[in-house]
C-alpha cells in the first residue's frame, strides 16, 4: 500500500513528466516538503512555481507562501491537481 508521501510523489512525477512534454523544462523540489514542489520554465514565458495537491486544495498558509515566494522570485504562482475522475491534469494559475 502506497504512503501518502509516495501518492504526492507520483503526482508531482506525471506534472513534471506533462509540463517536459509541452515544452517546459522542469526541476522537481523531491521531499522538500516546502512551498514549491515544481520549478517551470518555459521558453517565451513567465516561470511557474508549482504545488501539487492528490486532493486540489491549499491551506490558506500554503497559498500565501507558494503566493510569496512567486511574487520574489517574479514566477507564476500555480496550483497542479488531478482532473476529473482522476483523468489528466489541471493547472490553476492562483
């Protein structure tokens, strides 16, 4: 049976693996239990600083600093979720 660390994980594995395939390069923050579990920069764009949540929701303490931190370092502060019925991904810009 898989820990909740080890879901968490696997999700942040399938954004990383998703953002690559449309053209993004992708550093993962791998047991950081910080802010931002994803750094994405892409060619011709603002960078993304990514949380990832199996369950799609941010604390109030989470959103403020992931919203912090994006506004520091000049990125776009993003919420990275499982779609409907588990299907896909989805990406809100927060």
């Amino acid at each position: 049976m898989a820990t909740n660390y080890a879901r968490g994980a696997a999700l942040e594995r399938r954004a990383k693996a998703d953002l690559m395939t449309r053209g993004a390069f992708v550093v993962r923050a791998a047991g950081s239990h910080g802010a931002v579990d994803l750094c994405v920069h892409w060619l011709r764009a603002r960078p993304w600083f990514v949380q990832c949540k199996r369950d799609g929701k941010l604390t109030a303490g989470e959103a403020a600093k992931l919203r912090a931190l994006s506004r520091l370092y000049r990125a776009q502060p993003v919420l990275c979720r499982p779609g409907p019925g588990g299907r896909g991904l989805e990406y809100e810009r927060l």
